[in-house]
C-alpha cells in the first residue's frame, strides 16, 4: 500500500506511521474551537493525513488508513418496448387469436414517461408501419405505453424496461362498436 509521510523529520518513524495510534488528543490538538481544551491542532498539524492506497492487490476492507474506492456505477444500457396493434374484429374477447391479423400502418403508440394513469411526460411516440409493428428504444425505468386509433382500444399498460433489455411483445387489441 501507498502512503504518505509527514514532512517533519522528527515524526518519520515507522512505529507511527498511524498518528492516531501514538499521539494523544492533547499532544495531537482538536481543530475544533468549541473543545477549548485541546484548541488548535498541535503536533497534528505537522502530519499528512493522506490516505493509502492499494497497489497490486485486492484490499479485504481492513487495512488501516486505505481510501475510501467508490463503486464503480453499472452503465446505463438502452432498453426497448416494441409490439403489434391488432385488429380484433367485432364483439372481440381481446386475447389474441390466428386469425387476428394486424392493423394497417398509421395507428400512433404513445410512451410515458410514469405508471398507466399516472399522467407523466411524453417520451416519445411511434406509428406503426404496415404490419401494426412500433418499436422505442428507452432508458432503464417504468413507463405508460397507449395506443390511440379511431377504434375502441385496450388501456394504456405499465411496463418496466430493465437495464439493457427488449420488452416486447407490448401489444394492443381494437375492435369497434356496434352502433
């Protein structure tokens, strides 16, 4: 491990090497105005408090004086929603079936950037093409996707986007009245 030393000649010795351990709080002073006592630093002043660093092996986290390392933060990886818009027909039960077939092109999808109902921000929207096929490429977090056609539609749904990771299918079913 890395360490510095303090610049005072007479306080190079390797028994002290951790100040704390030697000096008492009277010998060391306080830095504090309110401790009247031990007010200011005394034979402290003359140490560098530096702390160590490791080289060349993986501290256990007990080694006196080390630096603090910070955790190294998990990147942040684009996330995807995509799905279909159906067609369900009339009097539809809303689950998909092989004879649903998608809408045509020009349905818009609409993400949030909150929970369904929660009235967030808009993140972005998408039409669909030919097939009734969206995609959106997202951060990681919780979003409202809807859909919005001149039919009768399922509601808007929830869906968490982790780290890195294809949602998908996030799809809707329209059907229209009998009027």
């Amino acid at each position: 491990m890395w360490g510095a030393w303090a610049k005072d000649d007479s306080m190079l010795h390797p028994g002290w090497f951790d100040y704390n351990d030697h000096f008492t709080l009277a010998q060391a002073g306080s830095p504090l105005i309110e401790d009247t006592q031990n007010y200011p630093l005394k034979a402290l002043a003359e140490v560098d408090n530096t702390c160590r660093w490791v080289v060349g092996f993986t501290p256990s986290g007990n080694e006196p004086g080390i630096c603090p390392v910070p955790p190294t933060p998990t990147p942040i990886k684009p996330g995807s929603i995509s799905g279909t818009v159906y067609d369900n027909g009339i009097n539809s039960d809303l689950s998909y079936h092989a004879s649903t077939s998608p809408l045509r092109s020009g349905i818009v999808v609409t993400v949030k950037s909150d929970r369904s109902g929660g009235g967030g921000g808009v993140v972005g929207t998408a039409t669909t093409n030919g097939s009734g096929y969206y995609s959106f490429t997202l951060n990681p977090g919780t979003y409202c996707v809807s859909a919005a056609a001149p039919y009768t539609h399922t509601g808007p749904k929830t869906v968490d986007v982790p780290n890195g990771t294809a949602v998908h299918p996030v799809n809707f079913f329209y059907w229209q009245y009998l009027g």
